[in-house]
C-alpha cells in the first residue's frame, strides 16, 4: 500500500487542504536557500495546526546536527529528511541524539549505495528536488522500503506506483499552481494513488 507525501508545506492554507485530504506524510523545507523554505518558528505554528494522523517531515541540506536533533526531540517535526551530502557518520551521530526517523535521500544512479544507508528509509530523486523526472527503471529492483520522488504529478504517479509499487510517493511541484500548493492538484493525486492501492 504505497503511501503519500506532500512536501513544501508553507501556509496555514496548506495544513488545512493536507487536513483534509490525510496523505500519511507532510514536509516542512529547512534548507534556507530553497523557494519553500519556512523557519522553524514557523514550523512550529503549523504543526500545531496539522492533524494528529500525519507525520511531519523536516527535510534538511547539510544542517548542523544538533540542529536536526533539536527539532526532532522539540517534536516540531516527527522525521528527518536529509537531503544533502551527509553520510553514515552524520546518520549515527544523529541517532545518538534522537530515536525519531531518518530518511536519506539518494539520486537515481546511485542505488548501490542507497541500499546500504543506515537511515530508516531512503528517499530516491531525480537531483536536488527539481521536480524532474528520472528512468524508473534504475529502482526496479531495489531491494528495500523506500520514497519516490522527482517530478511526479497527478498524471504520472498512478504508472509509477503500478510500475514499482513504492513504499511511498513524494510530491511537491507537482501539486502546485503558480508557485502554491493547489488543493485540486492535492486531493486529484491524493485520490489517483488510494485508486492504484485499492
């Protein structure tokens, strides 16, 4: 039963569309030089606003450890996504400090690797989250639990889940309109993968 993600998450509006729709995880971007980025301040304030149901994600870029730890252990975010160069040392360190989940995110071309990580889950991507797609056939045959990701859409992620059957999917550009999250682009992909699970 392959699971969703909606990241990016920015607005108040945002948590209350994700309210409604109940994808299993949502993403809030640490990463100060992305378009989506929020503060933790800001984090924390919709947190309080996200339903229980669902896992919030913080997804970082080669960010201080303690600085994860403490937003994980302040329970602002329920997960770590890491989404730059950290490596097996960086994950350990990061469990010495924190029981929460790690997910390690990977491009396309290097699942040799990806197989061998120590976090809890892996993410694979087409690069830095472009919003591009990648040859799905490179994760075929991975053999572990993992997030898909990279230019998935509401017309694409029904063939993706039907070719590979992911753990889960990640989204972010592909529910957008104009830079925003789009509540109809959310609730049409939402609705396409409980479709492709049923």
């Amino acid at each position: 039963m392959t699971k969703i993600k909606f990241c990016g998450l920015k607005t108040l509006a945002d948590i209350q569309a994700v309210n409604k729709i109940c994808p299993e995880y949502v993403g809030f971007v640490f990463a100060p030089k992305s378009k989506r980025y929020v503060a933790p301040e800001t984090a924390e304030n919709l947190r309080g606003a996200l339903s229980k149901k669902i896992c919030a994600v913080g997804v970082f870029v080669n960010e201080k450890i303690s600085t994860v730890a403490e937003l994980l252990n302040a329970n602002i975010i329920d997960a770590a996504q890491l989404h730059g160069n950290e490596d097996d040392a960086y994950i350990k360190n990061l469990r010495g400090l924190t029981k929460k989940i790690i997910i390690q995110t990977f491009k396309a071309d290097r699942i040799a690797a990806a197989e061998k990580s120590f976090a809890d889950f892996i993410l694979i991507d087409a690069g830095a989250g472009d919003g591009k797609t990648f040859d799905w056939k490179l994760v075929k045959n991975l053999r572990r639990e993992y997030f898909l990701a990279g230019g998935l859409n509401p017309e694409n992620v029904g063939d993706a889940i039907k070719m590979l059957n992911p753990f889960a999917v990640d989204v972010s550009s592909g529910i957008e309109t104009g830079g925003k999250k789009d509540f109809k682009k959310m609730a049409t992909f939402a609705e396409v993968v409980r479709r492709e699970n049923l």
